[in-house]
C-alpha cells in the first residue's frame, strides 16, 4: 500500500490518524507559507532552478530560516536524531506486523508514510517535526497495543 503525502498536509498538522491536527508553528507565522522559504530569490545553490526570480523552487532559502534560527542546520539535525529511530522502530513493527489489511495497520502505515515523506535538509518530518513525532509514536502505540491483545 502506498500513499502519497505533500509536505502542505506535514506543514499544516493534517492528515493522519489517531492525532489531533497540528499545525506547525511556522504556518501560523509566516503568511506567504511554503513560498517563505521555497522561492526563487537568484541565489540558488545549485543549478535545478526555476527559469526566473519569483517561481517556486524545492531549494531552501537558509537565509531566511537565519532570521529566526540560530542555527537551522543543527536545529534539524537534533530533530533527525529523534525522529530516526522512532520511524525506524514503526517500520519495524509493520514489517513484522501479521494482519496488513487491518485498519489499525493501515493506519499506523499512513502515519508513518506522511513522516517520511516530508524530507528536507535531510530530515523526515522537518516541515512539521512535533506533528511527525506524534505520528510516529502514535503508529508504535497502535500496533503495540494491538499485538498486546492477541
């Protein structure tokens, strides 16, 4: 089973199962939302741009991450080094899990398909990593609990 997730739901707080809607603190802050950071300013780091200034770029502006952020780079370091293994342990526990068709698989898996989607500067979850972390853990639990009951 495969689904497909926007970093939009991530950054938004919206889409899984078993959690409240969470929107991240940036979307709450920053009025033009994705375009904030992921605009074509003409300084781009490499060579995958958009033809002219103004257009959606997949590119980091970390320039504008600096504004606010001491040091973005380290601050999503600290987040993949927390939710790694917790997405590591999910993936696990559904690789292993004996029921895939269901619903509380199904699930966990969608929870865990949005966490690892949203990647950037090379971390799961960065648009949005609270809301990552309760995805996660909300996975674990189900099929925890679940598997505690057979």
């Amino acid at each position: 089973m495969k689904h497909e997730h926007s970093q939009t739901e991530m950054f938004s707080g919206t889409g899984g199962t078993g959690v409240k809607d969470m929107p991240s603190e940036h979307s709450k802050l920053m009025p033009n939302k994705c375009t904030e950071c992921h605009y074509y300013r003409g300084k781009a780091e490499v060579d995958n741009t958009p033809l002219e200034k103004g257009g959606h770029t997949f590119l980091l502006d970390k320039n504008v991450c600096s504004q606010c952020h001491h040091n973005p780079e380290k601050m999503a370091s600290d987040w993949m080094v927390k939710l790694e293994p917790l997405a590591k342990e999910l993936e696990g526990l559904l690789e292993k899990y004996p029921n895939k068709t269901s619903k509380v698989y199904i699930n966990a898996k969608r929870n865990y398909a949005m966490a690892i989607a949203d990647d950037g500067m090379g971390t799961h979850g960065i648009h949005n990593p609270k809301y990552a972390e309760a995805l996660l853990k909300n996975g674990i639990s189900a099929l925890t609990s679940e598997a505690a009951w057979k």
